[in-house]
C-alpha cells in the first residue's frame, strides 16, 4: 500500500500548476449586447390583472383561499375582489361557487377586526343585490347561522355589528324567504339581546340587561336599535300572513249553448302544499299559537319595562329624544303583536290568544301608558331636541307632538279594552278628543301619519263604537262629523290609500243599519251622501263602494237616491270607463255595469226630472245597446 502512495504523489507532482497570471486589461469585461425573449402565459396575466385603483385582482380560486387567510389584509382584499367583480357584471361565473362564497363572506359577521367586519357587511349587500332570490335561497341558511352566532357572540362589539347584517337581509331579501327561514329563531336572539333569564318563581320569566359593556352607547340608545331591527322582523311576518289568509280566486265558467265549451279532462299534477303539521297528522294550531304565545309573554313585559325606564315623572310630562324614540319602537311592536295575533285567530276561527292577553296585561297597559283617567296622554316631546341626521336605520322619534306614539296609543287601547265600562268614560272621551284635535292639523300631515289617524279612528268609530255611542256619545259622533267634513272637503290625501281607507270606513258604518241610525242617519251622513256618487264619476270604483250603495238603496235613502239621481247622466255615460276594484276585480265588465244600472231601480221614484230618460238617450247614441237594453229593462220593472 505504501508504493501506491507514493505513485500518486508522483503524479499530482507532475501536474501543471498555474502560476496566477492576470487577463490583459480590457477583457475582463460581461457582455450585454445579446437579445433576449419575454416568456409570456397568457392565463397568468388574465388571473394576475390590475384594477383601477392598483389593486390586484384574484382569480376565483385565489379569491376563495384569501377569504379564509390568517390574515386581516388578505381577508380584505379577498371580499374587495368579490365586490369589484360583481359591480363589473361579472357575478355568472359566481352561481356553481356560492356555498363557498357565502361561508366566506358571511364569516366575516364574526371576525374581530371591526373593518373586516364592515367588509363582509358590503359584500353580502352587493352580492344578494345582484343574484336573484331562488339563487340565494338553497344558502340562506348559511346566512342565518352566522348571523345569530354573531347576534349571541360574547363580544358586544360583535352583537352591535351583527344589526347591520341584518339590515342588509331586511333590505335585500325577500320577506316571505326571510320569514319562512329563520324569523323565529331570531326573534328569540333579538330577546337575548336585550335581557337574560330569570331563575326565580315570577311569571315574567326575563329581566332587562343592564351592562351591556356597549362603550359610549347608552343602555336605552341600544335597546332601541335592537327593538328597531325586532320591529321590521314582526313587520316581514305580519306581510307573510296578510298573503296568505288571501284566497286564490275560483274560476267561474259559464255555459253558453251556441258556443264550444272546454273543460279539463285531466287533471294536473296537484302539488302538496300542506305543511309540515298536516303531513306528520299534527294540529297546527297548537304549534303556531304556541309560538305566538310565547313570543307575547316574553316580549310584553320587556317592552312595559324598557318604557319604564325612560317615562318622565307627572310633574314633568315632556320626553327626550331617547324616550321619544323608545316609546315609538315600543307602541309599534305592541301594534304588530296585536296583528299577528289577528291574523292567527281569522286563519283558525278562534279569540283565545287575545282573550288571555287581555286578561294578563290590559289593566297594566293603562297603568304604565295612560295612568288614571288618561293623565298621561298626550305625549310631547321636548322642544328644540329635534334629531339630527343619522345613518341609524329606522323610524324617527315622531316630532315634537309625537303623534305616531299617541295614535298607536289609541289603538291600543281600544285592543285591550273593546268593552270599555262606564268608569273609563272619561279616558276614552280624552281619547276620542285627541283625534278630533289632530283632525283640524290634518292638511299639514304626511301621509303615513293620516293613514294611522284613520287606523286610530276605526277601532273608535265602528269596531267598539256599539259601546261607546254608550258612553261617550256626543264626542264621538263629533268625531264622525269632522272626518266627514274633512273627506267631503278633500282633506285627506290620495296618496298612500288614505282617502279610499276613510271612504271604506264610512261604508261599513252605512252597511251596520243599527250604528248607522245611532248616529244620526241621514241627517249626519248628509254631506257624505250627497257626495258619494260623484265617485261613480272616477276612473275606479271599490268593491266596498258599491256594495255601500247598494245598501243604502235598499234601505230607501232619499239623500243619497236623489244625489245620484241628479247625476245619473253623467254617471250611466261614464260607465264604459269605470272599472271596479277589490273582491270584484277581473269579473265580467258588463256584471259590474249592471250592479251600477241596479242602483236606479230603486232610484226611479224619485226621478222628478226624467234624468233617467235623458241617460237612457245618451247610452242609445253612443252606441252601448248592452247596456241600454239593460238599462231600459230595469226602469220598466215595478
């Protein structure tokens, strides 16, 4: 081994060594004068793009990593993206990603970075603007879990921002999908929010929260926001159930011997549109009456309370700002309460649900809201408190004379008391007293505030007026007359139904004969009689008009017999125009020109004049032989 060695030392010596020689000066030097070719792939340009504001745009696969990144830049970028995306009209390629899209924006309800939060909030706005509900609705639920984890979270920063997730969904989903889904279960969150269970033996089984550890908001401020967001949930339910308690009209065919008549022979697919109590042999009205229950017995002393809170003593009758607005979300959630449980009772044919509200909370209602004797009402606001603007969403305080308060205030009375006793004749002659007064400020009213003055009236003039025409006669056939004066004088507004709502009031005084005398007949209905023709003139007319009419041509009354007398030319020429609407919209034309033309019949007798000879010769020119013949027929009877 040792000769080996040295053999190979031998020949490492004999290699050639270099001695360190230097390049001469001048090449030691890189070129740069060779070309080189971009090397371009064209679909990472297209997912590597720019917007116009210099920020990257992601592809949808980037898109949806980043909406579940670590981080809190990433997270913002991601839902900007989406944003973007759907602003340029790029929200199709969207529709076979939206169960991930909606996991990853809808998280963003629970992150902790307050701006994330708003991100994900203007996201949600942009994207349910964009699709159309049948796409949203197989993910709603997505939606509706994060929004009340946010609604029960420990933080109160992400309780106070899960209100404006819910306005985005009250603002961008349908009320039927909003409703059907998860109104229920967010109206207990809602209750959660604002109180805690008691463990004590009380009836009323929820106190108020007291600290909510909301910053510089102050307990009454929150309470409303959440009672706020509570009343628009009822208000999608009470839009559900007035849909549904309508009835699809049945078809009528009618059998004429010269024409070819076609029915069906098969019959088609008939789908089940029973709900879930019906298919499992269950009673619904046990399931939803229950609820309904519940929701009244945890939210009726809540309310009572929270109004507690903020009410000014009797010495100082005046409201804040803050018990201003409290009182108005407080009187509007008890008036949607009262509805629901309307609606209930006209679907099963039962008054058990309100026959124990009123037992357990009328007496308290008049306690806490109007005091003995009505000592309490009206309520007013400070002056010079007036709200500044806000982007808070949700009704206004009501103004200095808080009048939207004082006439939900009304209604509610009448609901927990329709028998009233001799004793409260003072308070509902205050009450009665009231409306006569914001009758006269009528011209000066929005239209929202005369259609609840008219609401406030019903309830007054027709629901309980058997019994108040007892008690407090004159002030509310006073009542009657100034809103009679103010209809006739055109007082109430067109807009919004309000005129026709106080015309279908005053029919169905006419059509109960007993209140229609109590109050005077003809002699206090005068001004209203002589006018009411003068609606056949209009380019519609309602069912309920016409049905009114009709009645009072069957009691013989002369004042409303003569007036239409007086116009009958103008009336039986303007027929071809009239159209009718309400239960009788879509019948035949000619039916309802003939329930027009009946309304002479009884008329004839007093046509002095021959008015009706003049507008029989008016129909024959223009050319209307139907309703001529039909006309002629009529007069000839008797």
């Amino acid at each position: 081994m040792g000769g080996h060695h040295k053999k190979n030392l031998r020949a490492e010596k004999a290699k050639v060594k270099l001695k360190g020689a230097k390049l001469p000066k001048g090449l030691n030097v890189t070129k740069t004068d060779f070309k080189v070719r971009k090397i371009e792939i064209r679909e990472q340009l297209k997912e590597s793009s720019y917007t116009e504001t210099g920020l990257r745009q992601f592809n949808l696969k980037e898109t949806l990593s980043r909406l579940k990144h670590h981080s809190v830049k990433f997270r913002q970028d991601a839902l900007r993206n989406v944003r973007d995306s759907v602003k340029a009209g790029s929200a199709d390629h969207l529709i076979g990603h939206l169960n991930d899209l909606f996991q990853g924006i809808a998280a963003g309800a629970l992150d902790m970075e307050r701006s994330a939060r708003q991100e994900s909030f203007k996201t949600l706005d942009v994207l349910l603007e964009a699709l159309q509900p049948s796409a949203v609705a197989p993910f709603f639920h997505v939606i509706a879990t994060y929004l009340r984890c946010a609604m029960t979270h420990v933080l109160p920063a992400i309780q106070e921002d899960s209100l404006l997730m819910l306005d985005v969904l009250l603002q961008r989903v349908p009320p039927a999908l909003l409703a059907e889904r998860s109104a229920s279960v967010i109206i207990g969150n809602f209750i959660d929010m604002i109180s805690r269970s008691r463990h004590d033996n009380e009836r009323a089984n929820r106190t108020l929260t007291l600290n909510l550890g909301q910053g510089k908001q102050t307990t009454v401020k929150w309470r409303t926001k959440v009672l706020i967001r509570l009343h628009q949930i009822l208000g999608t339910l009470v839009h559900q159930g007035g849909k549904t308690l309508k009835s699809s009209p049945s078809r009528l065919i009618k059998f004429e011997e010269n024409l070819p008549q076609f029915y069906n022979v098969l019959a088609p697919h008939r789908q089940d549109l029973r709900d879930l109590h019906a298919i499992l042999n269950e009673s619904s009205l046990s399931a939803e009456g229950f609820r309904l229950q519940t929701y009244v017995e945890q939210l009726m002393p809540l309310l009572q309370d929270n109004w507690l809170e903020v009410r000014p003593q009797i010495q100082q009758p005046l409201l804040s700002q803050d018990a201003a607005a409290s009182l108005h979300v407080v009187v509007g959630l008890m008036t949607l309460l009262w509805t629901l449980i309307g609606q209930h009772e006209a679907a099963n044919n039962t008054t058990d649900l309100s026959e124990w509200l009123r037992t357990n909370y009328a007496k308290k209602f008049l306690l806490n809201f109007l005091d003995k004797d009505g000592a309490r009402f009206p309520y007013q606001q400070i002056p010079g408190t007036a709200k500044k603007a806000s982007k808070e969403k949700g009704p206004a305080d009501g103004g200095e004379l808080c009048l939207p308060q004082n006439l939900g205030i009304v209604q509610l009375t009448c609901h927990f008391h329709p028998n009233p006793t001799q004793k409260q004749g003072q308070l509902f002659g205050h009450l009665v007293n009231y409306l006569q007064q914001s009758l006269q400020h009528l011209g000066s009213l929005p239209p929202e505030q005369q259609l609840q003055l008219v609401e406030a009236q019903r309830p007054l003039l027709l629901e309980n007026a058997r019994v108040l025409l007892d008690i407090v006669p004159e002030p509310l056939t006073n009542l009657l007359t100034a809103s009679i004066q103010a209809y006739v004088g055109q007082k109430y507004t067109t807009r919004e139904g309000v005129a026709t709502r106080v015309l279908s009031l005053f029919c169905d005084i006419i059509e109960r004969a007993d209140l229609y005398t109590r109050y005077g007949g003809a002699e206090r209905f005068g001004p209203f009689l002589g006018y009411l023709p003068q609606l056949l003139l209009k380019p519609t007319v309602g069912e309920g008009t016409l049905r009114a009419m009709a009645t009072l041509c069957r009691q013989l009354n002369a004042v409303f017999m003569s007036a239409l007398i007086q116009a009958a030319p103008e009336v039986v020429g303007h027929l071809g125009k009239l159209q009718v609407t309400g239960e009788a919209e879509g019948e035949d034309k000619f039916e309802n020109q003939k329930r027009v033309l009946n309304l002479f019949y009884y008329a004839r007798d007093l046509d002095k004049q021959r008015k009706l000879e003049q507008a029989l010769k008016e129909v024959e020119q223009e050319g209307s032989q139907e309703a001529a013949s039909y006309l002629k027929a009529v007069l000839s009877l008797g």
